[in-house]
C-alpha cells in the first residue's frame, strides 16, 4: 500500500472519528471512583463523632487520607471536564443550545442538594449572604464571604465549572487554531504555567508555608458529640465574615485558578481525537499520579490540591478514552460502573446533607469510637448513593431528556458498546 493511501486512510478515519464521536464509557465510570474518594475523606472530617475524633487513631487515619485524597477527586472532575466537554462538542455544535444544556445539568441537583442542606442544618434564610451567593454559584469568587466554606460544602467546585463552561466557546476556536503537530508543547506549556502561577501564590501570597496538613475537622469542647458539625451549625452562619487563607483560596478555590486544569482536558481530547495519544495501558498514567499523590506529602499547600496531579491526571483521562477507542474494555466500563459514573454528580452533591442529617438524627449527644464512625460512614454512604440514584433518574435525567433533547446515546449517558474497530487506525495501539 502507498503512504499516501495509508495516510488518506487515517485521514479518513479521524473524519469519520470526527464526526461520529463515540462514547466513552470508561471515563463516565471512572467517575464515580474520583467521587468516592471526595466522600472518604468528608466522612473522616465532617462526620463529628466524638470521641473519635479526638483519638491518636484519628490523627493517624488522617495522617493516611489528608485532605489531597479529596482534592484529587476534584482535580479529576475538573480535567474530565474538559475533555468530555471538548469531545461532546462538535464543529456544528449551538453555542446557546451549548449554555442552556449546561445550566440545565448543573442548576437543578445542585439546587435539591441545597435545599436537603438547608432544611437539615436549619440554615437562617434571613441572611441571604449565607445561601444566596452559594445558590447562585458565585459565592468562590469573593474569599471574605461567609459562603466560601458555607452551606453545601462540595458545592464550592461548581462555581469553576461555570467559569468553564461559560469559557469554553469563547476560547475552543483558540484551542482549533493550535497546529495539530505543536499540541504537545502547547499541553506541557499549561502544565508549566500552572506550576509556576501556584509557586507564585506560595511565594508571594500570604498563606501556610509549611507542608502540613491543614483541611482537618473544627472540633468543639466535649467528647460527647455534637448534633451539628462546625459547617452545618448555627454558629457558623451566624458569623459576619469567616477569615480564608489567600494563599489556600486562590490555589484550590479560586475558579480562575482552575481553569488551566479545564482547558488540560481540551487540549487532551484533542490530542486523542487526532490520533497523538496512543498508550492504552493504564499502568504508567497511574504510576505516575501515585507517585505524585505520594508526593503532596512533602510539598506546600499551594502543591497539594493540584499542581502535582494534574499531569498524571490527565494522562489517566486520556489513556482511559483510548482504551475505549480501541475497544479495550475494563472495570470503569462496565454497565455496572457506567451507572454509578451517570449519579456521581448527584453523590458528590447530597453526601453532605446526608451527613448533616444522620449526624443530627443519630451520632449528636451520643459517643462512639472508630467502629462507630465506621458504621455511620458506610450509611452515609448507602443513603447518599440511594439518594443520588433518585435525583439522576427522577430529576436530572428526565430534565435533561425534556429540555436538553438529549438523545439515548450521548457522552452523559454512555452506552456500552466496543467503538467500531476501524478507530484503531487513527493511532490508538492495543495494549501490550
């Protein structure tokens, strides 16, 4: 065969790729993985079951899951982001249709989570800078509100997915006039940019300097335990202002400073799309992001959350969307996990209200050791994934299939089906 008809066969299948844009199923499941890992360590610090925590076993545990076990999760969540929305996207997409789909998937769970919040912690709606900016999902832009740590705690990463979203349009054709051969130093160049702009915080931004854990629960007098954890307590929105770390705001909570991790995904679609990204074997992406989660440990604050686990992050989302390509399926693509992946939204949102709601119903005035914060935690866990369940198939899929029109068959509701085998041949290489 000629190289030029080898070449005009790849062509033609990055056309076909293009446009028929198949599902991936394994990053839908690997979804619920990053949300488990979000609700492990809230249950370890937002559980307040005395005295428990209070205990040298307690300090230990947490020593084992500090607080970047979650904000791996979320850095996750935010390169999937990108990619997913870069992939769904195609050349003919409706810029509006775009926006409206969006704030028809966010707004509707994000606003049941917040109102089980606010009936299970009593929230005093007469203070509308409590629960206002939150609802509104603005309230991470300003780091003197009462809300930045207020109402829905997990609610806080939404505010960077708007930033995204609304972004998004504005820069892909940016991102489409990157030469397909210059992807790589345009991706390794954000990667570069997002280390030096949290050295830049570290540095010059007054914050913790030292590399210690600093995201541990705020524990109250006593060791009988209290009917409200510090988030969800009547002393909390009572308070005219909640002092925030700058340093700590801008490099986990700023949405502005996320947006590099969004635009990664971008720039990872593309390079999957068209055919650059040809590793599908899971063992090195994964090498790499533990190496790196081991070495949070020993690095600053502003490190911790983000600017070590982004690369290896995306590497793990782009070799789980090749995998798919080339027909390689695995645990995250299971029917099984695709379905946990579809309510991962909703868990990640109702996990703390449902915490609120069994820590004033069972766990308030009463104490336990670790093996009752075990059994708490792991009905936390079954009624938050119950819960998540009803919001997605009541609430959030029929909404998006009446107002959306989303069809069967999309990137939000991946079927399970092998890709057809011909997408091997725009670069995707079975695993070895």
């Amino acid at each position: 065969m000629m190289a030029s008809e080898v070449v005009a066969g790849d062509r033609d299948a990055l056309a076909e790729l293009d446009r028929r844009r198949p599902a991936l199923p394994s990053l839908t499941g690997a979804r619920w993985w990053a949300a488990f890992a979000v609700f492990v360590l809230h249950a370890l610090v937002f559980l307040p079951v005395y005295p428990f925590q209070k205990s040298d076993l307690f300090r230990h545990l947490h020593q084992l899951l500090p607080m970047q076990l979650g904000a791996a999760g979320v850095t996750f969540f935010f390169v999937l982001s990108g990619f997913i929305i870069f992939w769904s996207f195609k050349p003919n997409s409706s810029v509006p249709r775009f926006y409206w789909r969006r704030v028809l998937k966010i707004y509707p769970t994000h606003l049941v989570a917040a109102a089980v919040f606010v009936v299970a912690a009593s929230v005093p709606l007469h203070r509308l800078v409590v629960w206002v900016p939150n609802l509104a999902l603005v309230h991470t832009w300003v780091p003197k509100w009462t809300t930045v740590g207020g109402l829905n705690v997990p609610s806080w990463s939404l505010c960077s997915e708007i930033l995204f979203y609304f972004s998004f349009p504005l820069l892909l054709p940016l991102v489409r006039r990157i030469p397909s051969h210059r992807l790589w130093w345009w991706l390794g160049g954000l990667l570069m940019f997002i280390l030096l702009l949290h050295t830049a915080y570290y540095l010059w931004v007054p914050g913790p300097k030292g590399i210690a854990n600093v995201f541990a629960p705020r524990l109250v007098r006593g060791d009988v335990s209290p009917f409200f954890e510090l988030h969800a307590s009547q002393a909390w929105f009572q308070q005219p202002d909640i002092p925030v770390s700058p340093a700590y705001w801008l490099s986990y909570n700023f949405p502005a400073s996320r947006l590099p991790e969004f635009f990664l995904g971008v720039l990872a679609g593309r390079l999957v799309l068209e055919g650059h990204w040809r590793l599908t074997s899971v063992r090195m992406p994964l090498a790499a992001l533990a190496i790196s989660y081991a070495a949070t440990w020993v690095v600053p604050v502003n490190y911790k959350m983000s600017a070590l686990l982004v690369g290896p992050m995306t590497a793990v989302v782009a070799t789980l969307a090749a995998r798919d390509l080339a027909g390689l399926r695995g645990l995250n693509s299971t029917p099984r996990m695709v379905w946990f992946g579809n309510i991962s939204y909703a868990f990640y949102l109702i996990q703390f209200p449902v915490m609120v709601l069994i820590t004033r119903w069972f766990i308030g005035g009463r104490q336990f050791g670790f093996l009752g914060w075990l059994g708490f935690a792991a009905l936390c866990l079954i009624v938050s994934t119950v819960a998540a369940a009803v919001i997605y198939h009541w609430i959030d899929d029929p909404l998006m299939r009446r107002f959306a029109g989303r069809r069967s068959k999309t990137p939000d509701a991946p079927d399970s089906r092998p890709p057809a085998p011909e997408l091997n041949t725009v670069g995707v290489q079975p695993a070895r």
